[in-house]
C-alpha cells in the first residue's frame, strides 16, 4: 500500500489540489481491498465473472468522477498502472528462485492490470464526454433565453450563429414560453447574429411558423444592412414576417398591436 502510494505521489493532480493525499489513500486502500477479494479465487482472466463486479463498479465511479473533478486520462488512468508496476517489484522479490512461475504470474497479472485500466480509461473517455455534453446543454439554454418583457409579450435575442440543434432548442424554448406566459406576440431580435445564410434563415421562419400556430405574432427585428442584402441575394422569402429595424421598434409595435400605452410620469 505505501509503495502504491510512493508511485502515485507525483501525479500532477496531486500539485494541482483536484485530490489530497488523505483521499488518494483511502481510494487506493478500499480498491486494494475489493481488488484482493476479487484475485482471492485465482481467477486473473476473466473480469465479467461475479467475483470482479465489486471492483469494476468501483473503478466505474472513480473514473467519471475524476472526469468531472478536472483529472486528464493520464492522471486518471495512472491509479491502475502505477499498481501494475508497484505489484511487479514485489513479485520480483517472491519469485526470485522462481522464474518460470514469475514469468506466468506476471502474464497473468499485467493481463489483468490491462483490463482494469482499459476499463477505467474508456469511462473516463465516456463521463468527459457527457460532462461536456451537459455544460453545451446548459450553454445552449442560456444562448436562447426568451424574455417576458410585457404582459403577453415575449422577447427573445439572438446571439452568434444558429446551427440545427440550436435552432430546435430556440423553438422549444419559445414554444414553452408562449404556453406559460400566455403571450400572444414574440419579438425575436438578431442584432447579435452577425450573418444569416438560406438555411438559418428558414430555420427561424420555421420557429416564427411554429409560433404563430400557437397563437403568438412575430416580429423579427435587428436586420443589418448586411443581412438584408444577403436575404435579398438568396431570395429569402420574408414577405409574411413583420419586421422592423431595431428591438425598441419591435417593442413600439407590440404596444400598438396590444393597444398599450407608455408614458413617461412626471416625479
């Protein structure tokens, strides 16, 4: 155990401060112990058997927890290869007059070391991937927020490009809204977009469909010159969508549209 710990010592999480030594022991001591239990039977080949389901469920966890606590694959796949090596010398020592059975024990054991770390490897790979997946998730949602700015109206700002899996959570988002909040006109603002091609285009004439099949009016508002030239260009056909230039015009429509009247109170 100590020398298993002597070779973990320079792993760079440790200098980082992702784990301290306290933890580093206590997960090395509880997998040494599940990992012995599991060897107890001879059994070095076979990891699907049930004397190494204890184990594998172990490395499981460990593994995509470090994934998410910020470890690298080399840090996170080090726990099983610095056993692997540490084990080694040791049965260099027991085998020494032995070298047959050394040489079948260590086949047996790096074999099995392999597994483990290939296992431990592959959920890192995996608990990363989806860590990363939830923070896009999480991204996406704060990129499409969509504003209850007014009674009955919604706003919803546009910022940098829209790509399929955006666009579906743009009219998720808004669809929602609508529903909850009752509103019956969304503003959907793109200043912040700083180009518009065919295809997002009618990505956001699908969203404004789809709302107005809700009930909602939309007023797409914050076309650029740029932009405007480009639809003209690709024939986009914006003929049925309100516009208007900027986000303060869009808001000016709605109150009309709304018969409400803003003004400015005298303190």
């Amino acid at each position: 155990m100590d020398a298993w710990i002597k070779a973990q010592a320079d792993v760079t999480a440790l200098k980082k401060g992702l784990i301290t030594e306290k933890q580093l022991r206590e997960e090395s001591a509880r997998f040494l112990r599940i990992l012995i239990k599991a060897v107890a039977g001879g059994n070095l080949e076979d990891i699907t058997a049930p004397e190494y389901g204890e184990a594998i469920k172990y490395l499981t966890g460990l593994s995509a927890s470090r994934a998410v606590q910020g470890f690298s694959p080399s840090e996170t796949a080090i726990f099983i290869f610095s056993l692997k090596n540490t084990v080694f010398r040791f049965l260099q020592d027991e085998f020494e007059d032995r070298p047959a059975e050394l040489n079948k024990v260590v086949i047996g054991f790096s074999m099995l070391m392999d597994k483990l770390g290939l296992i431990t490897f592959e959920t890192y790979v995996n608990g990363r991937e989806e860590f990363i997946r939830e923070q896009q998730r999480s991204l996406m949602e704060l990129s499409t927020p969509v504003i209850q700015v007014w009674d009955e109206i919604l706003i919803l700002p546009l910022i940098g490009t829209i790509d399929s899996a955006r666009a579906k959570q743009i009219m998720e988002n808004l669809l929602e809204s609508i529903v909850n909040t009752k509103s019956s006109i969304v503003i959907m603002d793109i200043t912040g977009v700083p180009a518009v091609d065919a295809e997002m285009a009618n990505r956001l004439l699908q969203s404004m469909q789809a709302a107005k099949l809700m009930g909602a009016e939309c007023v797409l508002t914050g076309i650029s010159p740029q932009i405007s030239k480009t639809l003209v260009h690709l024939g986009v056909d914006l003929s049925s969508v309100i516009t208007r230039a900027s986000l303060r015009d869009g808001l000016d429509l709605a109150f009309k549209k709304l018969k409400v009247k803003v003004t400015k109170m005298e303190v």
